[in-house]
C-alpha cells in the first residue's frame, strides 16, 4: 500500500464515519464536527487523487470540499 492509498483511505474512512454518525442522529449535518469531518475527509480524500492524477475524483472531491468549507463558515458565523 502507498503512502497515497493511507491518505485516501483515511479521507474515505473520515467521510463515511460522518455519514454512518449523520443517518443513525449522532451528529447533525450542521454541527461543527459533522462539518470538519466533511471537510478533513474531502480534502484528504482530493489530496490522493490528486497524487494519483485522477481528474474525476479531484472534481468531487475539490467540490465536496469547497461546499464544506462553506458549511464550516457559516457554522463558525452563528456562534
């Protein structure tokens, strides 16, 4: 495994944790911790395909990020 599997996979790993946490009401989509966690996995998850060079998933997941940032703003912004 490479050092740019690990990163993706942690990416992944985050993204599905925060997604399994949403759909059982552990964490809200608006809570800080739903959001970072978009947000860390995203990026990590862009970071590997960047490395790998994979056009498609660098859009997704440049875009899953961005959206998060934004989500991360306006979370920040109310309290």
């Amino acid at each position: 495994m490479t050092n740019t599997d690990i990163i993706g996979f942690i990416g992944v790993a985050i993204l599905l944790i925060a997604y399994f946490l949403n759909l059982n009401n552990k964490l809200e989509k608006d809570s800080l911790v739903y959001l970072q966690m978009n947000f860390f996995g995203a990026g990590l998850a862009c970071l590997a395909s960047v490395l790998m060079k994979y056009l498609p998933f660098i859009i997704l997941e440049g875009c899953w990020t961005i959206v998060s940032a934004f989500g991360l703003l306006k979370c920040i912004r109310q309290k």
